[in-house]
C-alpha cells in the first residue's frame, strides 16, 4: 500500500474526516463523468459551452468544481450530451452492532 493510501486510511477513521472527504469523493465522480462524457461525444469545452449557450469558462469552472450547479443545469449538460441524469439514493451500510452477553456476576471466571 503506498503512503498516500495508507495516510489516507488512517484518516478516514475519522467520522468528521470521512464526512467531508466522502462528500467531496461525490463532486469528484460527477465531474470525472462530465468530462470522461464530454470527450467520448467527441466535444471541446468550447463546443460544449456553444451548446449551453454559455461560454468555455464556465465549464471549464464546472467540471474544475469551482462552480456550483443546479440540478436543472446538469440535466441541461446531460441534455446537450445526449445522456440522461440518473439520481439513486441508497441505504447507508448498516454500522456493526455489538452483542453483548450478560452474564450473572457469580458466572464470570477469573
């Protein structure tokens, strides 16, 4: 394991850690996928934005993560790229429950 991952698993033991680094890990796949999108359509940011009626620099800002957008504009991206948004919500995995035996004090050994 290389020291980034290692470092980086020691913090994720971190509740508050983990919380702002798995939020952010979602930004980061939806801007991945624009951008893997973008170029499998064959598209330059310029083209992109020419289809959005916007300019280049906005989605450069967008797919950078320096910008903020709505659900309405992404479905507008998703539009212009010929795909479709789709949205999952799922359970949070289940924490491990600790079972714990009681037992009568005059049971336990030493």
């Amino acid at each position: 394991m290389s020291f980034v991952r290692s470092y980086l698993a020691e913090q994720l033991k971190d509740p508050e850690f983990k919380k702002v680094w798995e939020a952010g890990e979602k930004e980061f796949q939806l801007r991945a996928r624009l951008i893997e999108l973008r170029k499998k359509r064959g598209l330059t940011q310029r083209d992109l934005a020419r289809k959005l009626n916007t300019k280049q620099s906005v989605i450069s800002r967008i797919e950078n993560g320096e910008q903020n957008i709505s659900l309405a504009y992404l479905n507008k991206i998703a539009d212009a790229l010929n795909a479709e948004v789709e949205i999952r919500f799922k359970p949070k995995a289940k924490r491990a429950i600790r079972r714990y035996k009681l037992v009568k004090h005059d049971e336990v050994h030493t």
